[in-house]
C-alpha cells in the first residue's frame, strides 16, 4: 500500500475544510436566497396583477416602490380577492341555472 505524503495530506485536509465550509455557507445562505427569490416572483406577480386590474404605467411604478413585505400583503390580498371572484362566478352560475329550472316549472305549472 503506498504511503500518502505530507503534501497530498495537507491537500486533502484542505479541500475537505473547503466542502464542509462550502456545505455550511449554503445551508446558512439558502434561507436568504428563498426569501430573495419568493420575493423577485411576488413582485412580478404584483405587476402583473396590477397591469391587468388598473392598466396604468403609474401603478405599475408605485408597486416597483413597495417593500417586500407590502408586495407579499398585495399578492396574500389578490390571491383572496380571485378565491372570492371564482366563487361568486360559480354562485353565479348556478343562480342562473336555478333561475332557467324556475322558468321552466312555472311554465309547466301554468299550462
């Protein structure tokens, strides 16, 4: 079995030091770049949400001036707001279904 020298030990040392430093920054890092990143996309969202509501280059700017916390308020409030419209969509419907079922047994009561 060949000996491993000072050299080639120290070299080892080393680059194992550099993973395990390299493991920990990530797990420490990642965190933070969750954050950043959920953040980037909520923004996004945000414009996007607001460029289809107001259609205004004005709103537009005032969303690019929000903090991270307000955009994640405004798109927590926007995602209740299509919760609510989906659901008075689909209230909607079904009036409109009950309404036509109505008509058609007064119809019949008539006759």
């Amino acid at each position: 079995m060949k000996k491993i020298d000072d050299t080639q030990k120290s070299i080892l040392i080393g680059v194992g030091v550099a993973f395990l430093v390299g493991i920990l920054t990530f797990l420490f890092s990642s965190d933070n770049a969750k954050k950043k990143t959920k953040a980037i996309v909520n923004r996004q969202k945000a414009k996007h949400y607001v460029n289809d509501k107001f259609n205004s280059k004005s709103a537009k700017k005032l969303v690019s001036k929000l903090t991270d916390d307000e955009i994640n308020l405004l798109a927590g409030a926007a995602g209740k707001v299509s919760d609510l419209e989906d659901k008075f969509s689909d209230m909607k419907d079904y009036m409109q279904d009950k309404s036509k079922d109505a008509k058609k047994a007064f119809k019949k009561v008539k006759k």
